[in-house]
C-alpha cells in the first residue's frame, strides 16, 4: 500500500467516526428541539434554571457517534461519564437531594395560618388519578400510566422519582414533558384561569393571614412528616428530605446547613439532573409514538390539575361566610409548580384589581401542591410496586 493509499485508507477510516457519518433525521430533529428549548429559556425567561441545562443535554446526548466503537461516551453506554451521572436519575438519588433543597428554602407560614388551603393543593391532584385512568385506557400498562400521570401535579423530581421505580423505559419522555410544562405555566394557566371564573370572582379580596409564630414553623415539618409518611411510607424519600430540609430553615440553629442545601447543593443537583435528563432524549429512545402519547395525556393531566384547584375553591365558597370567601384565582397554585403558579396567581388578580395581592394567598396552596403530589406520588408507588 503506497503512502497515499494509506492517508486515504486512514481518513476515510476516521469519517466513520464522526457525527455527520452516523447523523439520522431523529438527531437532527433532536438538536433542533434543544435548542427551542434554549431559546424559550434564555430568549422568554422561560424556567432558564431548568430549560438550560435540559436544552443543551438534549443536543449533547443527540450528538451522532459510532455505536460499535466502544468510545464509552454515550449515556447508555456503560462506564461512561454519561452514564455515571445518569445514575442518580435512575436510582432516585437527584429528587430527594431537589425535595431538600426546595424545603429549605420554602416558607410554609401560609400554609399554616390558613390550613383549609391544603385542600386546594389535594384538589390539584385529581389531574393525576384522571390522567392515569386515562393512560390506561390508552393502553399504557398500570406502572407506565402511573409514571406518566404524576406529570399533572406539574413537579418535574416527583415525576422523574416515580417513573425511575414503575416506568424507567419511559423516564426520558416523561421527565421532559414533566419540565416543559412547569415552564410553560404562564401560557397555559392565564386562559384556563379566566374561563373559570367571573370578573365578580377575580376581585375578592382576602383578609391578611394572621402572624405565625416560631413554635408551629418548628412543629409544622415534624407533624407534617409524620402525618404523610404514616399516610403513604413510600413516599418518605420526597416527604422526609422536603420536611428536613424546612426543618433546617425553621429551627433557627441550622442556617448554614439550611443555607448550602437551598443553593449550592441545590443548584449542583439541579444542573446534574437537568442535563442528564436532557441527553436521556436520544432520538432513537425519544421519537415514538408513546413519545406523543406521554405528551398529550400530561397536557391533560396538567390542564385537569390546574381547573380542578380552581373550581374547588368556587365549591368552597358556596360555604364559606361572605367575609371569608377565597379568591378562586389562587386555585391554579394548586399544582406544584413553586412559585410560578403563585405569581400567576398575582399578577392576573392585579389585572383586574391593582391593590388586590394575592401571592401569599397562592402560596398556601402551592406549597400544599408540593406536598400533595408527592403524597400521590407515594400512594401510586405503595400501590403498583
């Protein structure tokens, strides 16, 4: 073989390896989907900490490569850096580590000074049970209609935590359905909200939550995590890591742990699973037909969820004294999607009422939702494992 055969023989040998030899339509369409995505984030300030790292994981895990190489690079591939990380999206270590995060940075006075408002966050879930009742008639098996329902209580680590256990085939799909619509909450909740209620409705001033005192902050995390744990012990890995976490912040004697949990460990989880889930999207795993499927039913599962909170506090109101009667625009926070759906909550009630401040109001029942979708979460474990 002369020397010039040799350099063709070697070059040509090398564009076997690259991407635009083993680039299929799917990964194209892929990479274009990611980077929507990064547009959405940056470009609408669309949920940018979750749609970042998930938009650009797309695009990395669609990079084209030769599968038969054994360059260990890929997600699926074993021993790959990939697939390490991955493996905290697989075995449910990211959602509890997110759970700890969110309880020590969230503030569960309203919650408190108003307990009926976590009947609105339990009311929020009824998207779920609908949603899987649905999946199955779809043809879903029970463990997979689970995994795809739990999309409706809008909380990305509860549905990436479920589907890891009951439909870890479909985890990919369901966790970017999952994260897409909590970002998509200011599209699809303002026209739902103002279908559902009268102008009448929309400017129902609430009396001020009274003050609520250190000792029932420190309480609330101990007997809320008793309560829900003796209720549904499978979901004592969400519950127990999101009342620890509050408990940290409460207690006054812990601001540093409370600290590192609701930023930097936070933010380092949060990365991690974005990422990891976003290259989970390989196109050949992705682009299905349950693909469409998992999407439709979690649109509706989510759509379900949010007019379900809303027409429960209409429901609510119809017994309620005149002077105690809650503004149906805090149903939409039923869902979990914390603290957007509160604002939204806000700002369409400032639409219509410019001194009319309803985010603290909304905050009862979205920090309920949290709650609640992980008590759902926990149920459809304990019942399908």
């Amino acid at each position: 073989m002369s020397f010039t055969e040799f350099l063709v023989s070697n070059f040509n040998e090398f564009l076997t390896y690259t991407g635009f030899a083993n680039a299929t339509g799917g990964n194209l369409i892929m990479i274009v989907v990611g980077a929507i995505l990064i547009y959405l984030a940056i470009k609408k300030d669309f949920e940018p900490l979750l749609l970042v790292p998930i938009g650009l994981g797309i695009i990395l895990g669609n990079i084209p490569f030769r599968a038969d190489a054994g360059l260990e690079i890929g997600l699926y591939e074993d021993n790959s850096v990939l697939n390490i990380f991955y493996q905290g999206v697989r075995q449910g270590w990211y959602p509890p580590l997110v759970f700890l995060g969110i309880g020590a940075m969230t503030d569960f006075s309203a919650l408190i000074a108003n307990p009926k408002l976590v009947l609105i966050g339990a009311s929020a879930q009824f998207g779920i049970f609908g949603a899987y009742m649905f999946a199955l008639a779809l043809g879903f098996e029970p463990n997979q209609a689970a995994g795809i329902a739990i999309i409706g209580g809008a909380d990305g680590p509860t549905a990436i935590f479920l589907s890891s256990k009951l439909s870890p085939n479909l985890m990919g799909a369901i966790a970017v359905c999952a994260y897409s619509y909590m970002a998509l909450v200011p599209l699809i909740q303002p026209p739902l909200m103002r279908l559902l209620t009268t102008k009448k409705e929309r400017v129902i001033r609430m009396k001020p939550a009274r003050n609520v005192s250190q000792t029932e902050r420190i309480l609330f995390p101990i007997i809320g995590l008793l309560l829900t744990t003796f209720i549904v012990p499978s979901g004592l890995p969400l519950l127990g890591m999101l009342f620890f976490g509050n408990l940290l912040k409460e207690s006054g004697k812990t601001t540093r742990l409370a600290k590192t949990a609701g930023s930097a460990l936070n933010d380092i989880v949060v990365m991690l699973l974005g990422l990891t889930v976003g290259c989970s999207t390989q196109a050949s795993e992705f682009l299905t037909l349950n693909t469409c499927f998992i999407f439709a039913v979690g649109a509706m599962a989510f759509i379900v969820a949010s007019a379900s909170g809303v027409l429960f506090v209409k429901l609510m109101n119809i017994f309620l004294p005149k002077d105690k009667k809650l503004n149906p625009l805090i149903g939409n926070a039923g869902v979990s999607a914390v603290p957007m759906a509160a604002r939204i909550s806000n700002n369409i009630g400032l639409e219509y009422d410019r001194h009319n401040f309803l985010l603290m109001h909304a905050m009862g029942p979205n920090v309920a939702g949290v709650i609640g979708s992980a008590v759902a979460a926990g149920a459809l474990l304990g019942f399908l494992s």
